[in-house]
C-alpha cells in the first residue's frame, strides 16, 4: 500500500485485542504499518452479536498496555503510532488510554448516544428507530443533523475539558507527559 502509494498514505492496520496481541502489534510495525488500531472487547460495531462483542477478546486496557510495552521494550513504539477503541464511555477512560501508551482514542457508541441513539442493537437490519444507521431515506429523516452534530460537539469538548482538568490537577500540563505515564494511575 505504501509503494502504491508513493509513501504520502499513512497505512493503518486494524487488530481485535487477543491474548497474544503485543507479538502480533510487533509484527505489524515491523512490517512498515503507520498506525495499529486496536479494539478491545466491549468495543463492536452495531452490527456484531452480542455474544461476539460480549466474549471475544480481552479489555483494551489490558491490550493497550502490553502493546506499548511489548514495543518500548523492542525499541519501536515511536516507529508507530497506536489507537485504541473499546468501551470508552466518558473521559477518564480516554485519560486511562493515553496513560496506558496510546496515542489516540476513537469512539463510537458515546457519539452515537449522543446523537440520539438508544443502544437498541438493530444497527445491521438497517432500520434503526432513530435513523442514525440507515440507508432509508424516510427513517432517515427521524434524526436532524444539525442537532445530532451539536450534541456531538458538546460531547467531545466536554471530554477536552474533563481532560485538562484531570492533567491539572496531576500538574501535568501536556498530553504528551501523560502519554505512557502509568505512574499517573492509581490499582
């Protein structure tokens, strides 16, 4: 992908988080990927059973922290950048993630929620009560993007300012020193 691209793509690599997940995270970045992408249990599309979200993987903490350290330890994990998802519900959640070693965090059912979803678990039949995952164009017209897309932006500056808030009061005032900074957790 690199190649074809003439190396102006970065190129991201999407894992589930499994037992063995730092060897597989080590490879990845070995074999040139930009970004490892990983998903914890708990974290799943609408359209994955529940049973399958429920029971397949391990939590991304767990995860997360033995990628970062699998790589620190290898002398690779500034070769690559990781981004963990997984059951991010608030902002002390993405404050662990980034104390764990993650670069970034995506989110999906916390924007969802806060466009309007209910957490009905119909996202694959495509007839979504609040019509956030269809293609319908008549159940489409039940959410108002203008709405949806406030409230979206009200959640994530909320979550910036709980961030900084939290960094603050550890007297870190840089994401970067929070980054990998697993002192700054309490078991």
């Amino acid at each position: 992908i690199k190649e074809a691209t003439n190396y102006t793509k970065p190129v991201s690599v999407k894992v589930a988080a499994v037992h063995n997940i730092g060897a597989i995270a080590s490879g990845i970045v070995r074999a040139g990927a930009d970004i490892v992408a990983m998903d914890g249990i708990r974290g799943a599309t609408g359209a994955a059973p529940k049973t399958i979200r429920d029971n397949v993987g391990i939590p991304i903490e767990l995860a997360l922290a033995q990628v970062d350290q699998r790589l620190r330890d290898e002398g690779i994990r500034n070769h690559a950048s990781i981004v963990v998802a997984g059951g991010f519900r608030n902002s002390s959640d993405v404050f662990k993630a980034i104390a764990l070693g993650a670069d970034a965090v995506y989110i999906g059912t916390a924007a969802l929620v806060a466009m309007g979803c209910t957490v009905c678990q119909r996202c694959f039949t495509g007839k979504c009560p609040w019509g956030i995952a269809t293609s319908d164009p008549w159940i489409g017209k039940r959410i108002n993007p203008d709405i949806a897309s406030k409230r979206l932006t009200n959640l994530l500056h909320s979550w910036s300012h709980e961030l900084k808030d939290m960094m603050g009061g550890m007297g870190i005032n840089s994401i970067d020193s929070l980054r990998g900074n697993r002192l700054a957790l309490r078991g």
